[in-house]
C-alpha cells in the first residue's frame, strides 16, 4: 500500500480530522494521490448529522467499487462510529473502521490491514492519543485548531454526543502552543473549533474560552483569530467583551438558534428561551455593532406548527443574519426527536424551506448591498472559484469577497478591496490600495 486519497463530508471538525488523517499516514510513509481512482487507500471521513449524508456514503462505497475496484475502503468519522462493524458487512474492500474519537489509531488501523486484519475502533477514553502533532494542513493562510471536543448539550435532534463523546477541553498552554507554531510558519487566520466551543474550560487553569481568545489574538505575526460553534446558553458577558474589544477577533458569530418557537426550544432540550436568545444578540450588537452573525435553523422539527415557523422566519427578520444554514428535520438514530410525533410532512418542510430561503437570501443581499461604495480588508485565500484571473478572501466579518489580480499581491496578503457589487452570498470589487505582505515570525 503506497497511496491514500481523502475524502471528507460534513463540518469544520471533519475537515480538521482529515487534516489529522493525511498527517499519519505520510508520517507513515504513504504518498497522497493524484486522484481517488488512483489511490490504493481511499479514506471516507464521514459525517451523520442528517440521514442524507449517511445514504450518501453507503452509495459511495459502492461507486467506489467500480471506480477503482482495487482500493482499500477505510471509513472515518460520525457514520463510524455510529454504523461501527456493520460497515465491513457492506463491502469486502471496507477495510477498517474508525470513529472520532480514535481518529489518531489510523496508523495502527493500517498496520493491522496489511496483516489482513480489519480492525474497527470506535468509543472514546480520556486516554486516547489525539495527534494534534501530526496535522497535515494544506491551507497557506488559515489553520484551524481543537479547543473542546465532544458535547454535553443532548439536544433531542442531535446525534454529536453519541459519535463524538463528552466534552473534553485541551490545555490551554498545549493550544496557544499550536498557535504561535502555525503563526511562524506564516498562517495569518486562526480557527478555533469546538462543537459547544463557548463550554471550553482548561483542565489545568479553569480559565475560560474568553481567555483562551485573548491570548490567542496577542500571539505575534496572527492576523485574525476565529472560534466556532457557540451554544447560546453559554455565551457569557467576558465573552462579548473580548469580542467587541479585541480587533484580531473576527467580526464574525456564528450562533446557533434551531427554531425562533419557543415550544419547539423546549422540545430540542435547547435550554434557552426566543426571548433570551435575542437578549443575548442586543447585547452582542450593543457591544460589537459591525459583528456579522450567522446561524443554523432546523425546519419541520416534530410537532412545528405554521404557528412556530411565522416565529421563527419573525426571529431572522428581526436579527438580519448575514448567512442561515437551514435543513429540514432528520431524524437520527439513538436520539430522543427520532420517537417525537407529529411528524411534519415532507411537502411541508420543503414549502417552509424554500420560504425561508427567500427571506435570508434577501436579508443576506440586503446587508452586502449596505457594503458596495465601501473598502474592506481582504485577507487573500487563492484563486476565485469561477475566474482564476481573480482572487477570493473573505473580509474580517467573514463575507466572500471576489476582485481582479493585479499582478502585485499574492495568496496571505492583505489588500483594501473597495466593493462595487454584491449578491446574497458574495461581494466583487477591486484592490484600492496596495498589498500588506505581513512579516513570518521566527519560532
Ligand atoms: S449543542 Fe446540541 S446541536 Fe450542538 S453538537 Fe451539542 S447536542 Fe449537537
């Protein structure tokens, strides 16, 4: 076995994980391929949160199956852990399972394929290694980084406790250690991740996710520093504060609501109330009035009346997020929601999605709109998706921002951008000043 291709799905946590899964295995010896068809090892880190995606990795082992009939299947991830040996019973090509929590046992996983094993590793102990040493990343500008891992909220839809396991923070001293490392090496943008990331308690100090962002926005040669998700519940005044007060912080929430009902919050087991999740954004705004917030909003769960939904399209009017990530109801195996009734018929869901879509796809041009005449900072990511003769970054609120190459600037620089168009999901414009090529700091 000589080469891997990974294949990731779903969330920031995941695509962190494979970061973690190339770094075993060329630590191991084993050389990326050039394509999946190509590879000896094709790695499936996988994700759960919705039925679909679950569906969707079964049909792609396989497609797997035709398209290189020779590889080794192994399956990474949420569906791991929760389809655990079931999965050798798919395919003969599956040879080995691993779950979150065991991602860092690949190398021994590998091992123990060439022996003609096929081991499966799933559950979680406090013991298991994490290998935050061996990330591989192959973003020049951004890197992201684990503060907490797991969740404790059990809320009734979600199937994150069961296939990633309970909260357990990282040292404090471990994590800002990371971080000077990817700043000398000249990554200008920091992520911190966290499923309930505002939860995160050092297990050495006690201290807070708003101390850990401020020691991590002083880290030298840093740019931005970002954290994601936050629960609401959570989400306390020290927090804000670093926020609204610190200009390395991104100027960008992403906070979580599910439903703007108030009987549905209580079903989910969400623990905070409609009124005090706008309490909460007031005082967010009143403290950093540029933020830009983002949400995720779960449509059609068991029993939303037509009622419940009007509550929650009047909660995104009156917020005006810049970004909604909605999804019809899934219901998830081992999870509370899965045995609620009513269900919403599937019609049903699909009409209020596509209605809220309209109202968040005209808040989020509305608020882009609000920008055109301005200059942005733009940290550059690379190439623009549809035009390599452009570049795309993202401002310090975290919008897309496309514009021309001049010839001048290059992927890590920051360049003013003065906007002249905007659409729901992006801004275009072009360079007004010159670019900041930040200096690297030596470690
Ligand atoms: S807070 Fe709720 S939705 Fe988020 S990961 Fe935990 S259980 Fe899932």
């Amino acid at each position: 076995m000589r080469t891997f291709f990974v294949e990731t799905y779903g969330c920031q946590m995941n695509q962190h994980d494979s970061e973690l899964i190339e770094g075993q295995l060329r630590r191991q010896g084993l050389e990326p391929a050039p394509a999946v068809g190509e590879a000896d090892l094709v790695v499936l880190n996988t994700c759960s949160v919705r039925d679909k995606p679950v569906q969707k990795i079964i049909s792609r082992i396989g497609a797997l199956g035709r398209l290189n009939p020779a590889a080794t299947i192994g399956i990474c991830g949420c569906v791991a852990e929760q389809e655990a040996e079931r999965l050798l019973d798919r395919s003969p090509a599956v040879g080995f399972v691993i779950g979150p929590g065991q991602t860092a046992r690949i190398r021994e996983a590998v091992r123990a394929l060439t022996q003609g094993e096929r081991p499966v590793l799933t559950g979680f102990d406090a013991e298991s290694e994490h290998g935050f040493t061996t990330i591989f990343r192959k973003s020049e500008t951004r890197g992201m980084v684990t503060v907490i891992e797991g969740c404790n909220e059990f809320c009734t839809f979600c199937i994150v406790p069961y296939t990633r396991g309970r909260e357990s923070s990282r040292r404090l001293t471990e994590i800002l250690d990371e971080i000077r490392d990817l700043a000398s090496s000249g990554v200008r943008e920091v992520e911190l991740l966290g499923q309930t990331i505002n939860a995160y308690r050092c297990p050495e100090s006690g201290a807070g996710l708003a101390t850990l962002l401020e020691a991590a926005a002083g880290v030298e040669g840093l740019l931005r520093v970002r954290f994601i998700t936050s629960h609401p519940r959570h989400f306390g005044q020290d927090l804000i504060d670093v926020i609204a007060g610190h200009p390395k912080v991104f100027r960008y929430l992403h906070l979580p609501i599910q439903s703007g009902a108030d009987p549905v919050l209580a079903r989910m087991h969400r623990r905070y109330t409609r009124a005090e999740y706008l309490e909460l954004v007031g005082r967010i705004r009143r403290a950093a009035p540029d933020i830009n917030l983002s949400t995720d909003i779960i449509v059609g769960f068991p029993g939303e009346t037509e009622d419940d939904f009007a509550a929650t399209i009047d909660v995104l009017e009156r917020v005006r997020f810049g970004q909604v990530f909605a999804f019809g109801f899934s219901p998830r195996p081992r999870t509370p929601a899965a045995r609620y009734r009513p269900r919403v018929a599937e019609e049903v869901v699909s009409d209020r999605l596509q209605r809220l879509f309209a109202v968040t796809d005209r808040i989020s041009r509305e608020l882009n709109e609000e920008l055109v005449g301005r200059v942005v900072e733009v940290l550059i990511d690379g190439d623009s998706r549809r035009d390599p003769t452009h570049w795309q970054g993202r401002g310090e609120d975290n919008r897309v921002v496309n514009f021309p190459k001049t010839g001048r600037e290059a992927v890590g620089d920051v360049v003013e951008v003065a906007v002249e168009r905007a659409g729901a999901h992006s801004l275009a414009g072009t360079i007004s000043g010159g670019a900041v090529r930040l200096p690297v700091i030596a470690p």
